[in-house]
C-alpha cells in the first residue's frame, strides 16, 4: 500500500492549503468592506475638487498654472504606478503592468523617455527588472492608505514638470467596479485641461473673489487636486486588490476541494484493487492446498 500511503499524504497536503485559502479568503472578505467604505467615501471629495477645479480654470483666465500649460519640447513623460504589496490577487496587477508596458513601448516608439513613480512593492519589482527609470517609490502603505505617506513620491513628478523636465505624467491604477470587476486604466494627471477638468458638465463660466489672490488660491487647489487624485487612485486600487484576492482565494479554495475529491476516489480505487488482490492471493493459496 506504498501507493495509498502516497497518496494519504497529499490529500493531507491539499486540505492543509484548502484551510489556508479559506482563511485568507475570510480575512480579504472583511478587508474588502472596510476599503470599499473607505473608497466610497473617498469619491465626493475628489469629485468636488475637480469641479472647483473645471470651474477656477475658466474664471480666471489671465492666470495661467503651470499645471495648465504643455511643455512639448520634454522629451521624458512621468508615469505614476499603483500596484499592491502583495500577490494571491489574481491577474489584477498583470492587467495594469501591461498597460504600463504598452504605455512604454508608444514612449519609445515617439523617440521618448519616462520616469516612473512606484506605489507598491510589485509595480516598483517590475519596473526595476524591465529596467525603467524609477524617481521616487512608497511601498508598506498598509490596508489604510495616507496621503503623507505619497506626497513625497508624488512632489517628485509634480516638480519635474513644472520646472519643464517631462512632457507629461500619466496616473495607472485598478479602477474597482465590482466585486467581480476591475478595469485597469491609465489616466493623464498633467497637463491639465479644461475639457478634462470639466468633463463638458458646465455651460458657462464662473466668477470667484480670491483671498489673498487669484494666484495662491488656485496654486494650492490644483496641487491639492493631483494630490487627491492620487489618493483615489489608491483607494480605488486597494478595494481592487481585497476583492480580487478574495475571488481568487475562493477560485483556489474550490480548486482544492475538487483536487481533494479526485484523490479520494484515486485512493479508494487502489485501495479496493489492493484488497481484490489480496483475496485472489488468499483464494489461489486455499485452493492449492
């Protein structure tokens, strides 16, 4: 019964894994209410800074922010990777690493460079074996992200472009949708517009009194406004990330109880042909004598 005895143990084996996945399974279901909550909540204030935004950019037209103006001549464009700490999440870091590399080869295929900022241990793993340019990085945010933890990373990029350096900074994240459903997208922070800003919403033009002046006001606003974006960008990402590592710890819980019920019946059918032969040996024995 060497054979049973083999396969004894990786029934063991696969039950051990089975528990473990269910736990992890538990833990990303409990994890994956309280970073919703915590995107949720997240979403109203981003959404009012960028209409502030859309309508301070049509107000007052005589001052431009470096935020607002192309440098066409940079030949660097700035990339902002959000990725998770962590693996067990399924595809969902592989979906927007392959839009980071196709993001990368249309840079170099219009004779261009980029400089990456890595929010995540993976993005920041990946990005160093491809051999990209990384800036700046902020790994170990935890399951509750803080904006003095990123600003750092992010002043980096914000800097370099209005000191002209870099053409552009692009934002590439998980947008969540569902529990089931998570896009990767890639979206332009800078340079900002006033079409994207307003999203065509608003059919006319805003008038605002500024204190101490129209300079500082919007100065503050549209850095508070990148800043925000990012943070969503990181809520978004780390609902993303509980989510697809609790329907890919499910996926692998169910996995292990179909591997387990294979074995078994493997088990059972040696067993039983081991038993047969026994008897025949017992039979033939008998007879013989």
């Amino acid at each position: 019964m060497a054979a049973g005895k083999e396969i004894r143990g990786k029934i063991k084996s696969v039950e051990n894994t089975k528990k473990i996945t269910k736990a992890m399974e538990m833990v990303a279901a409990s994890k994956m209410r309280k970073a919703q909550d915590r995107m949720r909540m997240a979403r109203p204030y981003s959404e009012k800074v960028r209409q502030i935004a859309a309508n301070l950019s049509r107000a007052n037209p005589e001052y431009v922010h470096p935020f607002m103006v192309s440098n066409t001549e940079a030949k660097v464009a700035g990339m902002i990777v959000v990725t998770t700490d962590k693996g067990l999440c399924g595809g969902m870091n592989t979906n927007v690493l392959r839009l980071v590399t196709n993001q990368l080869k249309e840079l170099q295929a219009a004779g261009k460079s980029a400089e990456a900022v890595a929010i995540g241990n993976k993005g920041l793993g990946f990005l160093n074996r491809i051999g990209a340019k990384v800036v700046s990085h902020v790994t170990g945010l935890g399951d509750t992200p803080h904006l003095d933890k990123m600003i750092g990373a992010v002043k980096v990029m914000l800097d370099a472009y209005t000191e002209g350096r870099i053409s552009s900074v692009n934002l590439c994240y998980t947008r969540f949708i569902n529990t089931m459903k998570q896009e990767a997208v890639v979206q332009q922070l800078l340079p900002l517009t006033t079409g994207e800003l307003d999203q065509g919403k608003a059919g006319h033009d805003w008038d605002y009194l500024y204190e101490p002046n129209a300079q500082a006001v919007i100065d503050e606003l549209l850095v508070r406004y990148i800043e925000s974006q990012v943070y969503q960008a990181v809520a978004e990402n780390m609902a993303s990330e509980q989510s697809a590592r609790m329907v890919a710890m499910k996926a692998a819980t169910d996995n292990a109880g179909n591997v387990i019920s294979e074995l078994k019946l493997v088990y059972n059918k040696t067993r039983q042909a081991g038993i047969t032969k026994e008897l025949s040996e017992i039979v033939a024995g008998a007879a013989a004598v």
